[in-house]
C-alpha cells in the first residue's frame, strides 16, 4: 500500500530559528501533498495544499511567509517554519494523494512534534 | 467554507460495549472517510464511502453514508482495549476536511 515518511518525528529548536519538515511519498508518485498541523486534543487543521512545481495554496490565516513549502518532485513536499516561536510549537501533519487522485489515496505520515524553546 | 461536525467528542465505555458515532456536514459530500489516529502518530484510514446509503464494513466497524449526503454514523461492535483512539470523519472533494473527533476511552 501507499506509504509516506515524514522526517523528523520530532525536533525541539530555539525561538527564532527555522525548522524543514520533510514528507515523502515512497511508493508512488503525489502531485499534491497536503500539510496539517494539530494542537493537544484538537482536530488536524488544513494549512496548505502543495503542488508540485507550482506555489502551494494557503488556507486562511496562514502566513506564508511563516510556513514555507516547497514541492520539488513527485514525492517530496517540505515545510518550513521561518523563525519559529513557542506559538509554533504543535504536530505537524503531512498527507499525499496518489497521482490518480483517488480519495482513498489520501496517506498521511507519521507526524512531526515541533517544540520551539 | 465547509464544516463538519462530530458527536460526541468523547466516550467512555466498558470493554465488550458497542460505540456508535456520527457526523454531519454543512454541504453535501460526495466520499466520506474514518480515520483512527492514535497518540503521536498520523491519522490511519478506517473506511471510505462514496454513495449515499452505502453501507461498509471493516471487520468490526461499520460506516454508512447518509442518503442526504450530509452525515456519516461509524459504529464499533464488541468494543476492544486496542480500540481506543480518537476517530475522525473526514470528507474531500479536493482536499480533507476534518471533523473534531471523538476520542475513545476503553474500561477494561
């Protein structure tokens, strides 16, 4: 079946620095990569829809400039958080969807714990 | 945009019990999904439905899509320890939206 790693599982950072998130299809292609972020006991909240090689759609209220994603293949979408705060700290949440666009194809990875010091 | 709604949120039961939830929809969908996520990990797709009426098992779940097309009910019979979790309605087109989840807690 369709997997997708998401690296780092977990990563603590200091206020101000930037932290990658990496989310990879293994074995198949995503053209579209989908990046959520969960706070304790809350539900999973869309923050972008990446396409690969296009700019990525931000829901509202997320900043951009905050979360940068960059979907440079077929099965490598990153999330970037740009001078991270303690406001940031949450899961992180990637899910793909196979090529063919099949609901079903929605995975997701692992998560990654962000905990920003 | 769109919004859904899952009851209840929590659920405290003996083990052996049967759960039922559900969830509903300020639109109409066209796929409803159930995901299970459990602890630190990424949410897992239980079951997936894609018409209105469809009724679907997956060993002890059942999941049935609404005929309005705007609610979904996920039942779990013979409740287990490993069963416990928070469960999640989800419905596309394009891209998840989720609902709040229900989180279930098993009495040995």
């Amino acid at each position: 079946g369709a997997v997708v790693s998401q690296h780092p599982s977990w990563v603590i950072c200091k206020s101000g620095t930037s932290v990658k998130i990496e989310c990879r299809s293994l074995d198949f292609q995503a053209t579209t990569m989908f990046w959520y972020r969960q706070f304790p006991k809350q539900s999973l909240m869309l923050m972008a829809t990446s396409n690969e090689g296009s700019k990525a759609t931000y829901e509202q209220g997320v900043e951009k400039d905050k979360f940068l994603i960059n979907h440079a293949s077929l099965t490598l979408s990153t999330l970037t958080v740009t001078s991270a705060h303690p406001e940031d700290s949450s899961f992180y949440i990637c899910s793909a969807r196979d090529g063919q666009g099949r609901y079903y194809g929605y995975t997701f990875g692992s998560g990654t714990r962000l905990t920003v010091v | 945009g769109q919004q859904l709604n899952q009851s209840p949120q929590s659920m405290f039961i003996q083990e052996g019990e049967d759960v039922s939830m559900n969830c509903t929809s300020s639109s109409i969908f066209n796929t409803w999904l159930w995901y299970k996520q459990e602890p630190g990990e990424g949410p897992v797709l239980l079951i997936a439905l894609y018409k209105a009426g469809e009724l679907t098992s997956n060993g002890r779940l059942t999941a049935q899509f609404g005929i309005t097309r705007k609610d979904s009910f996920l039942n779990i019979s013979a409740s287990i320890p490993s069963d416990v979790g928070i469960y999640f309605c989800a419905g596309p087109p394009q891209k998840l939206v989720f609902g709040q989840g229900t989180r279930l807690t098993i009495n040995p």
